[in-house]
C-alpha cells in the first residue's frame, strides 16, 4: 500500500515540487477539505430542511380552517423555513387578537394582514439567506482553484527551464519530469473546481426552490389568516 502511495503521481509530483509547488498544492488540498465539508454539512441540512417543512405543512393544513391552533400545540421544529413563516405569521396574529379581547369574533383589520405580509417578506429574504449560508465558498473554490493550479503549474514550467539551462541539456526525460511536475498543480485544481462548481449549481437551484416554495407557503398562511380572522 506504501508502495503504491509513493507512485501517486501526485504525491510523487508533491515530493519532487519545490516549497512553492508544495505549498500551492497544500493550499488546493486545504480548499478541498473545506469546500467537500460545506457540501455535506449543506446537503444533510438541506435534507432535514425539506423532511422537516415537509411534515410541518401537512400538520399545518390539518389546522387551516383555525390556523392559531398551532400556537396553543407549542410546535417547534428547528432549521424548518416554513415553520419559521408560520411562527411569525402566526405569533403576530395572536398579538393582534390578545389586543381586541374583547371582540367575540376574534377578528383583526386588514391592516395587521398586510404588516404580516410585510414580516413574512422579511422571514423569507432571513431563510433563504440561512440557506445560502456557505456556498460563497464553494463559489470561491470553483472560480480560484483552477487559477491557483495554473499559478502552480507556470511557475512549474519556469523552474523546468530553469533546471535545463542550468544543466545544458534539453533532454527530453529533463523536460518531461519538470512538466509532469507542473501540470500536477493544474490537475488538483482541476480536481478540486468541478465538484464545487457542479455542487455549487445543483445547491442554489435546490434553494431557489426552497425560496418558491416558501413564497407560496406565505401565500397560503396569508390567505387562511385573510379568510378566517379579517374583518369584513
């Protein structure tokens, strides 16, 4: 196994690299292991996001013909967007209520719909932002690492020729050694950019998702609360 870890050609071209080349490829490891921890911190989040919202909107809608039901069950389901829209919908609704007590019908004006609408614009713009929360750095990993690689890999070539006018000699294993050793930074590079990109994409159309369907959540809250507790 020892073996066949020394013949990588990467771990060879890390051994033969100067301290530059070395500390090129350290820095490309070290955005890959940051950049596949956020994948799948952001993939099992995004999972028990839409499990989570999931079973919140069909309790919800058992409860749509008197949706302040929900507060006296003391729901509470953490990193779950759609319950955070129902909570502030919901806890501004009941304020709103608890202040006309003394109204049998238990109904508000449709002011207060309109200043929940307002709150629940607010609620959507936080949850998409905490969805986003790490993705700039796969953003950076896609777009940095393959210049850092051809950082690694010119500089690669320059000392190859370097060596070869030192040694007078333009033979080719000479040539060829110093340029395995410099493309070998583009490669990780390389390694490292097209899964973060490729995450990148299918992540922020996964929330964009997440986005439309809160909006249409709000929608559906809003109309509830419009039909049930407004004034007419």
């Amino acid at each position: 196994m020892l073996i066949l870890a020394a013949e990588f050609p990467i771990l060879r071209a890390f051994r033969e690299s100067d301290f530059f080349g070395q500390l090129i490829l350290v820095a490309l490891f070290a955005f890959s292991v940051f950049a596949w921890s956020v994948i799948l911190r952001k993939y099992l989040a995004f999972r028990a996001a839409e499990a989570a919202s999931r079973a919140f909107r069909t309790t919800y809608r058992k409860h749509n013909d008197n949706p302040l039901q929900l507060i006296e069950q003391d729901i509470f389901l953490d990193e779950c967007p759609f319950f955070e829209i129902a909570d502030r919908a919901l806890d501004s609704l009941h304020d709103a209520v608890e202040r006309r007590g003394a109204n049998p019908r238990a109904t508000v004006p449709r002011a207060t719909v309109e200043a929940i609408e307002k709150s629940l614009d607010r609620t959507i713009s936080d949850e998409t932002l905490k969805l986003e929360r790490g993705l700039n750095l796969l953003a950076t990993a896609a777009s940095a690492c393959p210049l850092i690689g051809l950082l690694g890999t010119v500089w690669g070539v320059l000392i190859a020729f370097q060596r070869v006018a030192q040694e007078a000699s333009a033979q080719i294993h000479v040539i060829s050694q110093g340029i395995s050793v410099a493309l070998s930074t583009t490669v990780v590079g390389l390694l490292v950019a097209i899964p973060s990109l490729v995450m990148y994409n299918w992540m922020t159309t996964i929330i964009r998702r997440f986005e439309t369907e809160m909006e249409s959540f709000a929608s559906e809250v809003l109309e509830d609360i419009e039909r049930r507790y407004v004034e007419t």
